[in-house]
C-alpha cells in the first residue's frame, strides 16, 4: 500500500518527558495525545513513537519509518535548528507546545494566562506576589510567556516590578518547586502570594511551606498552572489553569490531516 499510493497511514510522535518526570500522566499532555489518536484513527492513520536514542536525528527516525507526518508534543531538544528539515522538506507538521518557526502550532495562550493568575491574585489584595519559573533553558516559551503576562498584570495595577520576587526552578517537577521556593524564601519573606508556571512546581511549594512551618493561604496564597489532576488532594486545594487539551488535541488532528491531504 505504502508503495502504490506512496504514503504509510503514519504519523510520528515526537515527545520527551526530560525534567518534568511525569510521563503521559502530564495534565496536558496526556488527554492531548490521547484525543489526537482517536481523531487521526477515525481519518485511517497509527502512531508511531520517534527518538532519537537510536543514534538517529528526529527526521532521520521519521524518514526511517516513512510516517506522513509529525506531531511535535514535548521534544527534549532546545535546538529548533533540528526541526529544520522538517519545513525544508515540507513534511506535514503540527507543534503543540512550542513555537517553531515554519511549523503549524496550536498553543494556550500562556501570556493572558500569567495575566490573568497575577491579576486574581491583586484582585484578592495581594501587592507583594512571587513567580516560581519553570526552567527557560528549554524549547518551550511558556515559561517566559507567562512571566510576561505576570509582569503585564503588575503593570497595569500599578505595582512595580520586583526582580527579588522572581526565581527559576532548575527542573520542571516537584522537587524543583522545592527547591526553588527555599531558595526564594532565604532571599526575602516579603512576598504574600506567589504564582507557580506549573502545577508541578506549586507541589514543591507547598513541600516546602509546610517545611518552614507557613500556612497555605493563611501567610501565603499559591497559585499554579495546569489543573493536574493533584491538585484536588492538595490541602488546601491548589488554584489553577485548565488548558483546552481537547481542542488544541482536535485543532492539531485537523491542521495535520490537512497538510497531508496537501501533498501530491
């Protein structure tokens, strides 16, 4: 079949779970892949996991295994140069959490989500408001995008911009959160809320103040980003984001099904 009508019914997923140790249990990442499959299945499509442990590049295990096309969820690499041939090659192409020039991309938008979790957060009195970063090493933007939208909401009530109040996790998971909010409490206590870019790092908050004896939201309110299905068992329960797993899943399933219906 492959040969007559030169296409494989396959399509490549790219996905990495370096730093975050949370594999497909990801609030996002697992409902999204999950919706994906179901969508391209119904079109006559399989998955097909890429690696590039196999001592191949991303595009060379594609190539390899002659899928027609690649969704890009999570890539371990903060090389965009490696998805080049990608778009030189125009291979049908979808990106779900990282912004990749020449590659179709259906992504929250992070900025109005920093705004809108720093701003509830003024809304509830708080003027001395903390953000935990996640890692800004790697491909995704979210990170930055959401500190941009954190920075957006001070501005606009005005409240200056407190480089103090800022610290950046090493990692992406919960002893990260940990270890980040130790560091920024030996910095300074004048801060009364604090905003987590993911949920996974608010954990490690709440480690963490439970350590140093503060009491949550008592002497500081925590907020994250995700709606990970912990969040329900947290004590008390963690504020946080839901992002639209299911249409940014089905956006991704109709971009891609297009793009190969494009190719001759």
């Amino acid at each position: 079949r492959t040969l007559t009508t030169k296409k494989s019914n396959l399509i490549g997923v790219i996905f990495d779970d370096t730093g975050m140790n949370k594999g497909f249990a990801h609030p996002l990442f697992s409902v999204l892949l999950n919706r994906f499959r179901e969508q391209v299945e119904n079109s006559g499509y399989d998955l097909v996991f890429l690696s590039r442990y196999s001592k191949m590049s991303y595009y060379s295990h594609a190539r390899y295994r002659s899928v027609d096309g690649v969704i890009i969820i999570n890539p371990a690499t903060a090389d965009l140069g490696e998805f080049k041939e990608f778009v030189d090659e125009n291979i049908p192409r979808v990106s779900t959490n990282s912004i990749m020039e020449g590659i179709c991309t259906i992504i929250s938008d992070n900025e109005r989500g920093g705004f809108v979790a720093t701003d509830y957060l003024i809304k509830k009195g708080h003027k001395k408001i903390a953000y935990l970063c996640a890692p800004q090493r790697g491909i995704s933007s979210a990170p930055q995008e959401r500190l941009a939208g954190y920075k957006k909401a001070l501005e606009e009530n005005k409240i200056p911009y407190d480089e103090s109040l800022f610290v950046e996790s090493e990692l992406w998971d919960k002893s990260g959160g940990y270890e980040a909010f130790k560091k920024l409490y030996q910095r300074t206590h004048d801060f009364t809320a604090i905003f987590c870019a993911t949920d996974l790092l608010a954990f490690g908050v709440y480690e963490a103040c439970e350590e140093l004896g503060l009491k949550i939201p008592d002497d500081i309110s925590v907020i994250g980003f995700d709606d990970d299905s912990a969040s329900e068992l947290m004590t008390p329960k963690l504020t946080t984001f839901h992002q639209k797993d299911i249409k940014i899943a089905d956006l991704s399933a109709e971009m891609m099904i297009q793009q190969i219906a494009e190719i001759p």
